[in-house]
C-alpha cells in the first residue's frame, strides 16, 4: 500500500507529542484534590482549557469540540460545526499539531465529523484568517518542498507515491479518458465526460494550435490532452511523465487509437526535454516543480521554444504564498507546492516572455471535485476492498478538504498563456475561445 496506514502514522506521532503527554499529565493531575481517584473517563478542566487555547489561536472558528464524554468546547457562540474527538490521546495530538494530526487522525477513526465533510471543513476556512504571514515551520516547509523534494533524485519517488497507486483505483472515480486535472463547465449542469472534453479543447484554442505544429507537453498524465491535440488539431506532440502506469497507459491507448506516428509519451522528467517546438503546454505538473525550480523550467522553455513560440501553463495556485498543509504533503502529495501568481512571474520574467493570458478557474474546479467527490464514495466499498479503510478515509478527506477550499477561495486555478516578447501571432479577442463547433461540437 501506497500510505501509510492511520495507526501507522499515529505511532510516528506518538513520538513527536511525547512531550505534550507527560506535560499534560502533570497539569491533569494537578486539577484532582489529592487521594482523589483518577479520572479516565472523563475530561478535566486541563483539557479543555488546552483546546479552547487552540481554537483562540485559529481565530476562534464556528468549531464546537464534542469530547469522548459528551463535554463541549465552543470557539464561537454561533458553532455551527461539530468535530468529535474520541479519545484523549486525540485530544494532545491535536493540540500539538492540528494542521498535521487532524488529518491522521481523522484516518485512524479517532476525529468524527457528522454530516457533510466538504461543507464543514469550507465553514472552517471561511471562519480562518484569509491571509497570515507564513510562521516558521511554514517557512522552513516551503524552502525544503521548493528545493530538495523536487530535485530529479526525489521527484520520481513523489510521483509514484500519487499516481501509480494503480490505474484500476483512478478508473474508478475519473472520467472515461482519466484526465486528472481540473474540467471546464461552459454549462454547470454538463457531465463530468463533457466538461473534461471541453477541458482539452478550451487549452487547444489558447494555444491556437495549427496543423503541422510540434509540441511539447510537461507532466501529460494518462495522455488525454496529447491525444486530443494529434487527432482534432493535426499536431505532432512529444509529452513526457515520470509515471510508469500512467505512460504506459497512455500509449496502449495511443496504439488503439492509430496515433503513435504523431505522439510520442515518453517516460522522463521534464527537465529531460530536448529539441525545439511551436507551443509548449502543462497541464497540472507545476504544482510539482516547486518555487526554487521556476527559473530552471523558464530557461528550458526558452530553449525549446521556437521563435515565434507559444505556450499554457494550468496550475493549481493561491492568491498569495503559502505553505502546503503539512497532512498533504507528508501522505498525498509530496512535494507539492501550489504557487502564488507573483511565483509563477518566475518563469516567464527572466526569460524573455511576455503574458498574454490569465484566467482563474477555481469555480470549474470545485464542481470538477464535486463529480469526483460523489463518484469516489460510490465505489467507496470496492477502494476499501482494493487498500482499507483507512485509505478510503484519507481520500475521502483529501477530496473533501480539495472541494472546500476551491469553494472558499484558499485554493486557485490559474491557466497563464504566453508568447515570446515581440511576438505579435495574438488575437485580437478572446471570441474564438467561445465559439461553438470543432469536430466535437464543444465550447
């Protein structure tokens, strides 16, 4: 199995909070009149006062803390949100670390949430500060996920560690070309299949992509995107991955397709790219490059790139620099790093680019989520039967926190076109964009 398991990860908690345990011990100790028995079932006062400590610190959020002994602790009057914590030992390692052990925990089966998880965890990011000066773990954090996690050695075990959990887990949720990145709703009501399809072809027309062009595609996952740009746009597309399932997936569908003379998948890191193309295209690999990796990608971008070249970047982003939530990063996503706008400059400013385009699709991605969402728990039982039940519960809270915060606005989607300065191939409009037809009749 891919994660780690909740009891797994706890027993490494274990060993961080010891400290918090035998501190606590002897504050909960001092509350009870002596030759008082002990209190084991019950809350103390000790305990209490410590979560209504933390929920201070996060800003007092509409949270109420339901203990295993029916006792509440309220960070508002107006608590609309009930979170159930069913042990003590759940109770310190919350304290410790809430970004962190809330999400083991709630694996473990220790932390309830009744009712709609997206919803409660969006009321929760509504109620946080919307912008904090990053801490210093959260510092130290975005130094050590911008550089060392990302660098070649790293980033082919981050990879395997997503999307080689296996294709038969994907095919279960995802739409039928398993395109894992975020559609696009011209109708909110359309399916997911429609939405993903629409996807594809809304980046082809930002590229402005024209028959005998080459191009080259950065993280092409199961090669959805390379297909449709060979079979409805005529080009040739070279699109690299470092994911074994998902390249050869890809290419027996290319076989099957008839395409293979116009798209090559090759299994290599980006930074592997070699040659020169008309348009440059990725499509969710950049929240896995890291910061500290942005101007090594615009150098090779500028290398690649042909005179009067072209290109899109689609990446999950944020509307200011943050840190990713250490749950994320230590069992979903490693080594991911969602950047800022003013990050992403990084690619484009030194090397000679100029911006011609940037649309934020957050909205898009919350219902993409959504179809997700619905479509994860009702093969939820046939997941449990492929891992456990803790991999059902940590996907569940992955997809559900995902949801929450495209909803509340703590997560972005942003698509950057781009040409070289000087470059005056460029529309006057954006009407094309919009215009029905195509050979699949979309947008």
């Amino acid at each position: 199995m891919v994660m780690p398991t909740g009891s797994q990860s706890l027993r490494q908690a274990d060993d961080a909070v010891a400290g918090v345990h035998r501190g606590a011990a002897g504050s909960f100790a001092g509350v009870r009149g002596a030759g008082q028995r002990p209190l084991v079932n019950k809350s103390c006062l000790a305990e209490r006062r410590l979560l209504g400590r933390m929920l201070e610190a996060l800003g007092n959020p509409p949270l109420r803390l339901v203990l295993w002994d029916g006792e509440e602790v309220a960070g508002a009057l107006a608590a609309t949100v009930r979170v159930r914590i069913l042990d003590r030992g759940a109770l310190l390692r919350l304290v410790a670390d809430p970004e962190l052990h809330f999400g083991e925990l709630y694996v473990a089966g220790r932390i309830e949430i009744p009712g709609d998880l997206a919803e409660a965890i969006e009321i929760i990011y509504r109620a946080l500060p919307q912008q904090r000066l990053p801490g210093i773990r959260e510092k130290l954090v975005a130094a050590f996920v911008g550089a060392a996690d990302n660098a070649p050695p790293k980033a082919a075990s981050n990879i395997h560690h997503h999307y080689d959990i296996g294709n038969d887990f994907y095919k279960l949720w995802l739409d039928e070309r398993l395109v894992y990145t975020c559609a696009y709703y011209a109708d909110p009501a359309a399916s997911l299949e429609a939405a993903q399809l629409a996807k594809l072809e809304y980046v082809c027309r930002k590229l402005r992509l024209r028959p005998g062009e080459t191009v080259v595609e950065a993280g092409c996952g199961w090669g959805a995107l390379a297909l449709h740009m060979a079979r409805h746009h005529g080009v040739t597309v070279k699109a690299y991955n470092l994911s074994p399932q998902q390249i050869a997936y890809a290419r027996e569908r290319a076989d099957a397709e008839g395409l293979r003379q116009q798209v090559d998948f090759i299994e290599a890191d980006y930074r592997e790219i070699r040659g020169r193309f008309d348009a440059f295209v990725s499509v969710g690999m950049l929240e896995h490059v890291g910061t500290a990796g942005y101007g090594e990608l615009g150098a090779l971008i500028d290398r690649c790139l042909a005179a009067d070249g072209h290109g899109l970047i689609h990446s999950i982003g944020r509307d200011y620099p943050h840190g990713m939530n250490p749950w994320i990063t230590r069992h979903i996503f490693p080594g991911a790093c969602p950047p800022a706008l003013s990050q992403m400059m990084a690619v484009f400013e030194p090397n000679g680019f100029s911006v011609l385009d940037i649309e934020n699709l957050r909205l898009h991605y919350a219902r993409t989520l959504e179809h997700w969402q619905e479509r994860f728990e009702r093969a939820a039982g046939t997941v449990t039967a492929m891992f456990d039940e803790a991999f059902v519960r940590a996907w569940r809270l992955y997809l559900a926190g995902s949801l929450a915060a495209f909803r509340s606005g703590d997560m972005q989607l942003f698509q950057v076109c781009f040409a070289r300065s000087g470059c005056n191939r460029i529309p006057w409009s954006r009407r094309d964009l919009y215009a029905a037809g195509g050979d699949d009749g979309i947008l």
